[in-house]
C-alpha cells in the first residue's frame, strides 16, 4: 500500500469519526519547497462534502493524524492546505525496500492480457532515416515500459513490401542499375535501392518536364510520364504473380532486410515477430468481400469499393480500387485480423505511427468495429510530431533525409569531439574511448527524443544533444559513473540494515521520496505510452542526487553508520538510473 493509499483511509475514518459524514475522495499534492512537510492535502476539494473554514479542517485533520497515525509526527496548515511531516522511521522502511529489490518498481509481467506494439514499419525503397529513428526509439521504450508495469508484449512491425513506391526503385534499378549489388557496390543494401528510388523521383521530373514542353498540361504529364507508367504496369505484374518481377521483387527486398538488421543492431532494438504487407494484403480483400454482402462497404460504378463513414462524421473512404488492387487501408484490416489469430492472448494493440496518418487510424478502427470485431476498441494509435532539422524537414525522394546510419556514427563522433574537449575520459585505453563514444553518443540520441512528450514535434540538434549539462543523457550517465567511482572508493560494506533510529537528513529524505516515486512513474508512463515521463524522471532524480552529493559528505561523514546508509542511498540511486534508462534503451558506462 502507497503512503497516499493509507493516509487515504485515515483521512476517509476522520471524516467518519469527526464529521459523521463519508468522503469521497482525498487529494494530494507535493509539499511546496518554501514550506515544512513531505506531502500535502488538499481540503478545498473536500468543503463540498462538509461546508467549514478550509483553514480549521486542515487543523482537524492533521491533529487527528498525528494522534492516529505514527507515521505523521508534526503538520502545518497553509490556507486550504495541509502539510503533513512524514517520520523518518516510515521514510527508512521504504528505503529498505528499495534497497533490498534490485528491480524495484518493475513488475513481473503476467501470462494472459498481452499488449502488441507495432514500430519501425519501413518500406522496403530506401534506408531508415531520422523520422524512423525517433519511430523505432518510441515503440521500442514503449513495449519496455509495458512490460516492466506487469504486462506480457509482443514487439512486431509490418514492413511496407510492396505498391508503388517498391516498383519505383525496382523499375529504376533496371533502367540504369547495370546489375549493381551491395556486394559489387560496398553499399548496404537498403542505401543502394534507396539511391535508385531517388534515381526514379529525378527521372520522372524530368519526363514531366519534356512532356509539357510538347504541350501537356502538368496534370496529364504526371500521370503519362513513362517511368510513371513502367512503375504501374510493374505493379499490376507483379499482383498477377509475374515470375520475373517477382523474382527481382525479392532480390531487390532481401538487400534491404540485411541493411535494416544491421540499423536495427546499431540502435539496440529488436522484434518478436514480422508481418509483410505483400501476404496480409489479399487477407484484407477477403473480409472486403465480407463486408460487402453484410453491407459495412458499398461497390461504386467504376467498381471501386468504399466505406461510407459519413453518419459517423469522417469521410467515405476507398478500401479497393476500380481495378480490384488494394489500398493501405485494405491491407491494415487484413493485417490486424491475422494478429490476432496469430496471438490469441493479445488484450491490445499499438500503433506507432506519425501524426500525420491520425485520421487513418481513426477509420481503420472505426472499419474494423463495423466489421464486428469486438477487439478493436483496444487499439491504440501512438501518435507522434516529427523530427526537424534546422535545415527544414527532409524528404526521401529528393534524397534530403537524415540517414539513420550516419546519425548514429555522427553521434558517436560528436561525443567523442565533446569528450575531448572536456578531458572527460582521461585514462581510457583508445578502445574504451571509442566504446564509451559510442554509449554516450547513443544515449544522448535516444535521450533527446525520448524526454519530449510524443505528441510534440521535435527540432533536434546533436551538438545539443551530447551536452553534459542539463536535461540530457550525459549528463544523466555521467552522474551514474561519478556514483560507481563512489562504490569503487569505499572501504565499508555497504550490505547490512540500517541503524535503528538512523535520523535522516533533508537531503537523504528527499531522494527516499524521490526513488519512491519509481513505480508510479513506471505506471503512469504504460498508461500513457509515454517514455517522456520516465526521461524526466531520471533527470529529476539525477538533480537531487547531485544536491545530496554537493551538501552532504558521502564516504567523509561522520561515523559508518552514515557511511554504509550514504554509500546503500548511492547504489540505489545509481540502480534506478540504470533500470530507468533501460526502458529507454539506454546504456550507461561504469565510468566516464
């Protein structure tokens, strides 16, 4: 039971014994600075269920608690606020908790009511870039988080194998590829399509081009531009099962998996299963077919097939063309279907995906409850802002993106000119300096996306990003090395109880408090499918332990007793930055 649980029932039992009367609900708040206390109860909620000075039901209740409840040893009323001083007896409890439980605030995910959360999701025509990246980091923390709150997840991805865009560096590699492979190029193999997906784009401008200068409109010269047309009539083959489109088709894709796996490896993220849109696409046109007799979709003149969502104030929506190829859409209905056939146990999914397919997701869940599957008010759209660079937003076609690869060894190359800068690694044979570049470098990446709330776009800058002070992920690693060259200092054995009657300082008080807030943080985070809370937590953390470290002596202080209590706060700490950055998928160096 929480302190904010306990107090909640004896808050509950003073109105019954002094007011005759039930409480619905209490309040709390954290203990303004400027005030005595450690935590706060609000009473002007409660002048609804009893009409008195605010003032004199503080005064109330606190001298009720203190005669009922050990854990109060003294109280302060501010206004409609009740400050409450918890003893340092109940604070040492908690600490011995924490300190015996190397995973405190994770829970032991259960068996049943699984979650799935889906990321990454690339197309198979280009390498993964910075907007995948802040995709893959999101998904990723996310089903870490899920998990450590108790849940059993499932990480997946659907990878976008086939339409258009797929046929467009296909018919562009044949064009002007003279049989290049990774092999012959040294390129890996999702850089090397994606070079001719650019290829395609500067093609076909250029096609538009010749066209309307023979007099066609640009609306007619888009749509006739040869390439254009190969890349369709491509399209059309390759649905049709054509042996030799096909053949390239997976030649082409098996170059790009092997370069996504080594991206994947690089930022430390993984899946338990794949699906691909080129086998869930036809599942999707067989429940169309469904549809269509029980009457959720209706067939169009020209043969398309739509979905009216009009009563339901969205738009119609296309689910099969005119010429019987499906639709993104088609191809998400068949793909969540065969999830769950494939994971009974799932209560729920996740959909990490860009804002800018927010309304996509509201039809495809609105779709699929027409369809009558019931599970689909368990699926969630994990929307996020994109990622922008001082230079602007970038663009694949035009070969204007920030290459995942690259951002990852930028960012080591940033850490390391930081660190050289600073003298921070001095001692370091080369090898653990390249190691450690590498940890801070991607850490300070994964931190500097992760800290922002989902929801909000990000402009990010990597100089930024590697700074070792402020909200950022060095300066949170470098406060968890500077704790183990603590550990590695002291002579006392930190293990052992703490001292009976052991009287805190405000310092060591405040970082109990502050480690104890763990579990809610894990929580509240999975509620909300937000790594950002955790981040900031860690940061939070990290600047009361830097306050502890600066106004009280750790391994100078008076006796071992405060020695061995100090030295156990320390690795405590220093345990839960480590398991807080793990959600993260954040590494940190022993030393820095």
């Amino acid at each position: 039971m929480t302190l904010q649980e306990s107090l909640s029932q004896h808050i509950k039992q003073a109105f019954l014994t002094l007011y005759n009367t039930p409480l619905p609900s209490v309040e709390f708040q954290a203990t303004r600075k400027d005030f005595e206390g450690d935590l706060t109860v609000v009473t002007f909620s409660m002048l609804r269920t009893v009409k008195m000075n605010p003032a004199q039901l503080g005064e109330d209740l606190g001298a009720y608690l203190s005669e009922n409840d050990e854990k109060i040893v003294g109280y302060n009323v501010v206004k409609g606020f009740l400050n409450l001083v918890i003893s340092d007896a109940y604070f040492l409890d908690v600490f011995q908790t924490i300190n015996a439980n190397p995973s405190f605030g994770f829970v032991t995910p259960s068996s049943d009511q699984a979650m799935m959360v889906e990321y990454s999701s690339p197309n198979t025509n280009k390498p993964l870039h910075l907007g995948h990246v802040r995709n893959n980091l999101l998904g990723y923390s996310v089903a870490e988080i899920l998990k450590a709150s108790g849940r059993k997840v499932y990480k997946t991805q659907i990878i976008n194998d086939r339409g258009i865009h797929i046929c467009k560096s296909m018919v562009a590699w044949q064009r002007y590829g003279s049989n290049e492979t990774p092999e012959s190029t040294g390129l890996k193999g999702d850089k090397l399509v994606g070079n001719y997906y650019v290829k395609f784009d500067q093609v076909y401008k250029q096609e538009i081009n010749d066209l309307e200068a023979k007099g066609l409109s640009t609306a007619n010269a888009k749509a006739q531009a040869p390439i254009l047309v190969e890349a369709q009539e491509m399209l059309l083959k390759w649905e049709a099962g054509d042996k030799a489109v096909v053949s390239l088709w997976k030649q082409m894709n098996a170059w790009v998996y092997a370069g996504f796996e080594v991206t994947y490896n690089a930022l430390g993220v993984n899946f338990d299963s794949y699906y691909y849109e080129s086998q869930t696409y036809l599942l999707g046109k067989s429940f169309i077919n469904e549809g269509l007799q029980s009457g959720v979709f209706i067939k169009k003149e020209d043969g398309s097939v739509w979905c009216d969502l009009t009563p339901d104030g969205l738009d119609e929506k296309i689910v099969l063309r005119s010429d019987g190829t499906a639709v993104y859409m088609t191809q998400d209905i068949g793909t969540a279907i065969q999830r769950l056939k494939d994971f009974p146990d799932v209560a729920g999914m996740v959909y990490t995906v860009g804002n800018e397919q927010d309304y996509h997701f509201k039809v495809l869940f609105l779709i699929l409850k027409k369809l009558g599957f019931d599970w689909a008010k368990d699926l969630t759209h994990l929307s996020y802002g994109m990622v922008d660079l001082p230079s602007g937003k970038m663009k694949s076609r035009e070969g204007t993106v920030v290459d995942a690869d690259d951002l990852i060894v930028e960012m080591a190359s940033t850490a390391k000119e930081i660190s050289q800068d600073l003298g921070k690694l001095e001692g370091y044979s080369d090898s653990e300096k390249e190691k450690t570049y590498g940890t801070i470098g991607l850490g300070a990446l994964k931190y500097f996306i992760l800290k922002v709330d989902p929801k909000k776009r990000i402009l990010f800058d990597p100089k930024a990003s590697v700074d070792f002070q402020g909200n950022t992920g060095p300066f949170i690693q470098y406060t968890y090395a500077r704790i183990q060259a603590i550990l590695r200092k002291s002579t006392i054995d930190p293990a052992g109880d703490i001292p009976v009657g052991y009287a805190l300082h405000s310092k060591e008080k405040a970082l109990i408090k502050q480690l104890q807030l763990f579990p809610e943080v894990i929580q509240q985070a999975a509620a909300n499918y937000s790594p950002a809370l955790v981040a900031n937590y860690a940061y939070d953390l990290v600047k009361e332990f830097n306050s502890f470290y600066q106004n009280v002596s750790i391994l100078g202080a008076d006796t071992p007793s405060e020695i061995r209590f100090r030295v156990q706060l320390s690795k405590a700490v220093a345990t839960t930055i480590k398991n807080a950055f793990s959600l993260l998928g954040i590494q940190v160096p022993e030393r820095m």
